[in-house]
C-alpha cells in the first residue's frame, strides 16, 4: 500500500467542511467512498469532492474491498458502536471526538485494536497545529519559569433545539462538544494529566444539555480553570502563566476560522511581546497525514487512544463532581 483509500461513514457537516477537503488535499491518500442514509445529500456531496462509490448504508461502506481506512463522524453516542464494527470489518478507524460518553467505553476500543492490529484513533485536530507544539516547547524549554495557572474558554450560541450539540440523547452538550479542547490542549502543552476536577454546570430543562460549565481541573504544579458554553457568546482562549511570563493564543482550538492561530510571549524583564503566527497551518490536513503515514508504517500516530482516555477521564470527572445532571 503506498496511499490509503478512505470512506467516510456519514454526511455530518464537519465532514464535508474541514475533513473530506483535507482527506482530499492529503498527500498519502484518497477519498473513495461515501456511505449515507439520507441519498440525495449523500450524492450532492460525492458529486462535489468526486468520490467515486456512494454507499446507502454504513455496512454497504464497511464491507467493500476498495477501502482501507474509515472517517467517523457519526453523532457522539454511535462513535464507539461503529468504530467497534469498523474494526471487526478489517478497517483502520479515525473517529471524530468526543470518541466515547465515558472513558471506560475507550477500554474497549484499546481492547479491540490491539488484538486486530489495526490504527485506531480520536480525530482531534488540535494535537496536529504546530502552535501547540510550540507552545509545549516553550514551557518546556521553561520561557515562562515554572507553569502556575492555564486559563481558557470556549463558547458559541446555539439555541436550535433540532442540532445535534443540543440534542442530550445524541451526547449534546457543552463539556462534550467543546470542553474537551482546553483539557486536551493543556495535557499537549504541558504533558501531564490531571489529579482532580470540580465543575459547576447549568442544563437546559428543554434540551437536557449542559449549556454552561465552569470548572476547575488540578494537575502537580498548577491549575486549569476554564469555562466552555453553548448559549453565549462566541470566543475562545488559551493562557498559560508562569512566575517569568504567560504565553497566550488567541485562537486555540478553531486556528483560521474563529481568527489567525498566533501564540504571544510576555515576559516580566522585558517590554512588549514576542508573537508567533501560523497563517497556512490547515490542522485537519495534518491530521489525517499523520494517520495516514501511521498506517503506512512511516511515522507514529500522535494522539494514540490512550491520550483519548485520559482525556474522557477528565470530562468524567467534571460531569461527576457536579450536581443537577439529569438522567
């Protein structure tokens, strides 16, 4: 095998926006199947990134020979079930976040994986922009002295109660859909895990989901306080402040759609800034090379399901220290 043949297992728009054109422009691999239930949008979008094969269902997709790898961005809660028959169909999996609704499902999937040989992986984008990778080179390096604080956000409004980041049953919700990203960042920036978390959640009595978590997450040596909602304003940062200095990135999680990705280093001795801006960076293209390049037995995969469960571990822990959840 020297390129790898993607399908991609649903029509969701994160697919057709961001990782079908990165799929595309990938320089070891193809998109050659499309699998849908709803035909007519399926084929639009085969029509317009020309996959050849358009499947009527996921098992029509996971049953074909001409593919190699599959593209999972199914709803949240169908996400271990279909990676699972994906893996039992021979295929290698890249699963859209969140990959689990609880880190013990994740066991499963480390299970399966290791027993079939396959590359199984969380589609989180983040952990493949190279601002992240200087930003943990700068901590490391100690620019900002010993790490005391990382502050973040992020948050959009979304009041349709018909989109699946509002619908409970389909694992809506803020701490799932968008508090996962300061968790993982700070666990890439930093290298360590966390010790333990508390959170206070307000849910919509309409759609079941949390709308507004505010949590605090502990890891040896500093703090992570960050807030993510679904029913406010647009924004999102990252901080990290140290005893020398912080280090701060405007547009953490959604590099060159929320704003340019730039990382800005202040430091105490010194006046003015140091900025860092990345203007090309396209993190699902790097995304999916990385994977790719795994499979093909060139590099190793860089966000491996291991990181996956040590970061569901620490939305579990949020959901489980706060109070009013519903059933």
């Amino acid at each position: 095998m020297t390129r790898v043949r993607w399908g991609v297992l649903g029509n969701a728009k994160i697919a057709r926006d961001f990782v079908i054109p990165a799929l595309r422009a990938a320089r070891n691999g193809d998109v050659v199947a499309l699998a849908s239930r709803e035909r007519d949008s399926a084929a639009a979008a085969a029509k317009r990134f020309a996959i050849p094969h358009l499947h009527g269902s996921y098992e029509s997709l996971l049953a074909s020979p001409e593919v190699d790898a599959v593209y999972i961005p199914l709803p949240n809660t169908l996400h271990v079930e279909w990676t699972q028959r994906a893996i039992a169909a021979g295929k290698h999996v890249l699963c859209e976040k969140p990959l689990a609704m609880r880190a013990g499902e994740i066991d499963a999937l480390i299970s399966a994986r290791d027993r079939s040989s396959l590359l199984v992986g969380e589609a989180f984008m983040v952990a493949h922009h190279p601002q992240w990778d200087l930003v943990a080179r700068m901590i490391a390096d100690g620019r900002i002295g010993p790490l005391r604080m990382v502050e973040g956000s992020f948050s959009y409004r979304n009041l349709d109660g018909s989109n699946i980041r509002n619908r409970h049953e389909l694992g809506g919700g803020a701490l799932r859909d968008i508090g996962v990203y300061p968790v993982v960042t700070t666990r890439i920036a930093t290298g360590k895990e966390a010790l333990s978390a508390s959170a206070r959640i307000e849910w919509d009595a309409s759609f079941g989901t949390d709308t507004l978590a505010v949590c605090l997450v502990r890891f040896e040596g500093f703090d992570l306080s960050f807030y993510c909602g679904t029913q406010v304003a647009r924004r999102q940062h990252m901080t990290f402040h140290g005893e020398n200095g912080w280090l701060r990135l405007d547009a953490p999680f959604n590099a060159g759609v929320y704003d340019v990705a730039r990382v800005i280093l202040r430091l105490n001795d010194v006046a003015g800034t140091e900025e860092t801006i990345f203007p090309q960076a396209n993190h699902y293209q790097s995304l999916v090379e990385n994977f790719g390049d795994a499979i093909l037995g060139k590099a190793t995969l860089k966000f491996p399901l291991e990181s996956s469960r040590a970061n569901q571990r620490v939305i579990d822990m949020l959901f489980d220290a706060a109070d009013g959840a519903p059933d």
